[in-house]
C-alpha cells in the first residue's frame, strides 16, 4: 500500500513512514516519556491531606528514689518502645521518653519497669484522648521508702 502525498501538506499524513526519520521517532519517544511521568506523578500523589499524628511521651517522677532502670511502654497495650531511666543520682539524669507518634483519637497508655523489682512493677493505664497535633505526657510516679 502506498501513502499518497499531497503537495504543501504537512503532519503525519504527508510522508510515508520511512519518510519520517529520527527526529519523529525521538519526538514520540519524548511525548511517550512526558506522558508516562505525568501519569505517575498524577498516580502517587494524593488530594486529600493527612491529619497530623499526636504523640505521646512518658516522665518518670520521683523525690524519693534513685536507681537505673528499663522501662517499657505501651499505648493501646502494645509495646511501642523501651528506655532506661536513671534517675536520682544526680547528672545524668534522664526521667523522659522519646515522643511516640500515634493516631489523634482515644488510647490508653501505661509502662513497666523490669528492672526495678523481680517482678516488675506497672503503671495502670490512663485513658488519653489526642486531638491532631496534640501531646500528652503520661507522668510515671514512682516513691520508694
């Protein structure tokens, strides 16, 4: 089949495809290439925002003691991490966690020292309810006589 030409025709139509050499084949690979990026970019991004996490820390509070020891900590009675407070001494002296990201909404929080008695000793869990944004510490009394 031949592809007829019209004289003073120009486009896609006017050549047969050997006609057309390497500038047409790399200007397709260049719209091929500006459509496949804007596809992806249109595929990974995402028009709805995502609500800021609320974070949770915890604080060893005590006169009365002095002592190392790990401790566990929990929102919605899983383990999210572990730190070893010390405390009492004098410097250093370290009595806060790390903030931990959770979802805004209703949780409950408590911790565990595992090695301040054989058996542990655990603060009960309190009920904490996060705004987006928000922060809450949970204050681990601890008393020794």
């Amino acid at each position: 089949m031949k592809i007829l030409s019209t004289p003073g025709l120009t486009g896609l139509g006017a050549r047969s495809p050997n006609e057309r050499g390497p500038l047409f084949a790399r200007r397709i690979l260049w719209l091929l290439a500006t459509c496949g990026v804007a596809i992806l970019v249109g595929a990974c991004s995402s028009s709805s925002a995502t609500a800021p996490k609320a974070t949770v820390t915890y604080q060893l509070v005590t006169s009365t003691c002095e002592g190392v020891t790990p401790v566990q900590f929990f929102v919605d009675r899983r383990l999210v991490g572990i730190d070893t407070f010390r405390f009492g001494f004098g410097p250093p002296v370290h009595t806060t966690s790390r903030a931990f990201s959770v979802s805004p909404g209703q949780h409950g929080v408590s911790a565990q020292a595992t090695g301040l008695f054989v058996s542990g000793y655990t603060w009960s869990e309190q009920t904490v309810t996060l705004a987006p944004g928000g922060a809450v510490v949970d204050s681990l009394s601890l008393y020794c006589s």
